[in-house]
C-alpha cells in the first residue's frame, strides 16, 4: 500500500517543477511534460484546501482497563 | 473522667444528641495520636479566626478529612501551603460535638514529597540533559501541513476544545485522531507512553500534540516522569508539548520538538493556515505559468535563429568554393608553362623529350621548336656542351 501523499508532498514537487522550469534548461517536450504535472498538483493542491471540514477520529484504548 | 449522662425511660437508657457526641468525642480522645499523609484540597485561613481549616483528600480513593489547627500554630510553620500539596498532619480524632462530625486536630503539619520530587527530578534533567535529549539538534522540524495530528489529552474539555478549534478555524483541511487517557495519578505515566505509540503508530499522524491544561505539581509530575520523557524524545513523529499553564515546565516540554503555552498556541503551530496556504499554492502555479512560458519563448527564439542559418547555410558554402576555386586557378595560372611561352621562352624537344642538356644531341640531329605561338623543325648545327 503506497502512502497517500500529504499536501507538503504535492507543494514541494510543484515548487521543484516551477523551479526546473525557471532555470529555463529543459528540453521543449519535458517542459510541456512538467507543466501539465505542475498544473495537476496545483489543481490536487485547490481541492485538498477547499471544502474540507476538519474531520474527528476518537482513537479509543485496545486495553478496556486503560 | 466525667460520665456522660443519660435519661432513665423505663427500663430504656437514652443519651442527648450532646451527650451522645460528647461520648463519643471523649473515645475518640482516647486514641493515640498519629499521622495522616493526604493531599490539601480546600484551605480556609482568616486573620480573625482563631483556627485554620483545610481538607485533606485521599488522592487514590476521594475520600476526605476535615482538619483543624490553631492559627498560630499555623502560621509560624511557615509552609505556604496550595491546594494539592501533599502533606503528613499529626493530631488526634476530635469529634465537632455541635455537628456530630468527625474531624481532625492537628498539632503540627509537615510538607512531604515535594522536596524529594524536586530532587528527583532535578537529577533526571540532567541526566537525561547529559544524554542530549534536550539537545537543540534533536528537534526536528513540525511537518507545514499535517496529514493527520495526534492529539492526546486527559479528560480536560477546555484544553481538547481549544486545541481542535484553533485547528479547525485555521486548516479545515485536516484531520485530528484524539487519544483520551488518565493523564494524573497512578498509572498515568505507563497509560501516556501507550497513548503516545498508539497515536504514533496511526498511519497519518504526522504530529502528536500533548494537550494538557494547567495542575498543580503533582498532577503534572506524569509529564516529567522518565519513561514518558523517553518516548517524547524517541517519538516517531514530531511531539509538541502543551502542557500546565505558562509558568510550568514539566521535563516532557524540553524533550519535545516545540513547547506551546497554551492548546491555543499549540494549534496554531501545527497547521498553517489556510488563507496563507492557498496563497502561497496560488502563487506557485503563476510562476509555473510564467516559467513554461518563458521557456517556450526561449525555445522559439532559438528555433527562429536556426531556419535563419539554415536559410543562408547553402549561399554561404557555394560563395566559399567560388572563392577557393579562383584561388586555385590562379596559382594554377602562374604554373603554366604556356605562359612561360608568352614571356619569349622556347622549348626544345628531340624525340618527343625537351631537351635540357646539349650534350643530349649531335650535330645534325632534328629538333623541334615550341614558340608560344606555333613551331618550328630545326637541325642542330654546332653541339657546345
């Protein structure tokens, strides 16, 4: 089961391909590449933040005596 | 000693409420004197009384003395008591007659434990400080935005509200995974380590906040005790310590990554908040804009100055031959002998060869004559060698 990725995973990748991109030396094809990936996890990013209602879970003791 | 008297009914002996708790008040009196450790709970001291009144409390049952002691007596201890203070009181069983109540005189109070607590912990800070797990370098960063933070709290209602409040008003987008446990009292110690792994082991914790509000000495000693202070410091995940008021500082608010004064505090260190985020994500994709844009505008302009060398490659190359072909054909020019010819140069041949030495020939011989303009048959009429 691969972890699924927390919000500061999505914003650092998309710091790094805005910083390749900025850098300006990458080729033509990849830049079109990593734009589109960019615009994913901005896109993933808006959704996570918007809407969401902070949810509550009672961890409860697996020792009755705790 | 005095006879309590009594009514005569018939063959019925009755005694007066007063006389009934005299009675009694009067056994009790005959018990040895003895010490009672409890905790103090209730304090009431008046410069206009002559008496002090406190209540001590089992702290592992609840059950509870009325205790009394001489004002004066009280005060030149000088033991500034608090409530929670443990402490040993020496006296008597004393019966309140007017009441029927059992009560307790003191003759003299003494302040037990804090002092060896103090002690005790003083020593494991600086062991555990001589260990480093105090350490600056031992701190790790709080992850910006949290999966999942774990909460663990006592059943404190004010400092578990605070603390979600402050979370839910800044990052709605988050969840909170609460571990209630006893967190005073015996036992308390053991029950947060396993509070603390359970909620490090939930897969989206990211960070544990220890959310605990203000008590007094001995309810936050758990907060001190090694075997938690040890597993703050070995957390897989990041621990902000939240516990007592201000002024407190239990051993488990130095091994923690970050200390906050309040669940108010802590909250607002363990998610960022939302309006900044969303600016700061907003930001980002209009530099990626920017940064692709820009990169395919470098690209076209490069790709715009190679059609332009393309284009004027082939000119280029045929006015480079040109130039070395008529280099070449002048040199070749200046080789001919044809022009050696014009300048009134003749060349002699005998047989087809051209002659070089006279000695080649004999009188007589034919030999042919090359002008630059036609020839002439000519035979030799002297050899000079």
């Amino acid at each position: 089961m691969t972890e699924p990725k927390s919000f500061e995973d999505l914003q650092r990748e998309l710091d790094e391909i805005v910083t390749r991109l900025e850098r300006g030396d990458v080729p033509v094809d990849d830049a079109i590449a990593l734009f589109r990936r960019g615009e994913e996890l901005y896109k993933e990013c808006v959704a996570r933040l918007q809407g969401a209602e902070l949810q509550i879970e009672e961890l409860l003791p697996s020792d009755p005596g705790t | 000693m005095p006879k309590v008297e009594h009514l005569v009914y018939g063959d019925r002996k009755v005694f007066t409420v007063s006389a009934f708790n005299r009675g009694i008040g009067m056994h009790l009196g005959k018990l040895p004197p003895v010490w009672v450790e409890g905790e103090v709970t209730e304090l009431r001291r008046n410069d206009a009384w002559a008496t002090v009144f406190l209540t001590l409390k089992d702290p592992k049952t609840g059950a509870t003395l009325s205790v009394t002691i001489a004002r004066r007596v009280y005060d030149r201890l000088e033991l500034d008591l608090s409530e929670g203070a443990t402490v040993h009181v020496a006296g008597r069983a004393e019966m309140y007659e007017l009441k029927g109540e059992l009560g307790f005189r003191a003759t003299t109070i003494e302040r037990i434990g804090l002092g060896d607590h103090l002690l005790a912990l003083e020593q494991l800070k600086r062991q555990l400080a001589a260990e480093g797990l105090f350490a600056a370098e031992r701190k790790r960063r709080l992850p910006r935005v949290p999966r999942a933070i774990g909460i663990l709290t006592g059943a404190d209602a004010a400092a578990r509200g605070d603390l979600v409040a402050t979370i839910g008003a800044r990052f709605p987008a988050t969840k909170v995974v609460i571990r209630e446990t006893r967190v005073q009292g015996r036992g308390a110690a053991s029950r947060i380590v396993g509070a603390l792994a359970a909620l490090a082991a939930h897969p989206e914790v990211d960070v544990i906040v220890l959310a605990r509000g203000g008590g007094s000495f001995e309810d936050l000693l758990p907060f001190s005790d090694e075997a938690v202070v040890r597993a703050v410091a070995g957390s897989r995940v990041p621990v902000v310590s939240a516990v007592g008021h201000e002024q407190d500082t239990p051993l488990c608010d130095l091994a923690a990554d970050a200390r906050a004064a309040t669940p108010t505090a802590a909250g607002t260190l363990v998610v960022p908040d939302l309006g900044e985020l969303a600016a700061s994500v907003g930001a980002s994709r209009r530099r990626l804009g920017l940064a692709v844009r820009a990169q395919l505008e470098r690209d076209r302009n490069k790709l715009a100055r190679q059609g332009e060398r393309l284009r004027t490659a082939p000119r280029l190359l045929l006015e480079r031959r040109r130039a070395a072909l008529d280099h070449s054909g002048a040199r070749l020019q200046t080789l001919s002998p044809l022009a050696t010819l014009g300048r009134g140069y003749a060349i002699v041949r005998s047989g087809g060869d051209a002659l070089r030495s006279a000695a080649a020939v004999q009188t007589g011989d034919p030999v042919d004559i090359q002008l630059a303009a036609g020839s002439l048959g000519a035979r030799v009429d002297e050899v000079r060698p």
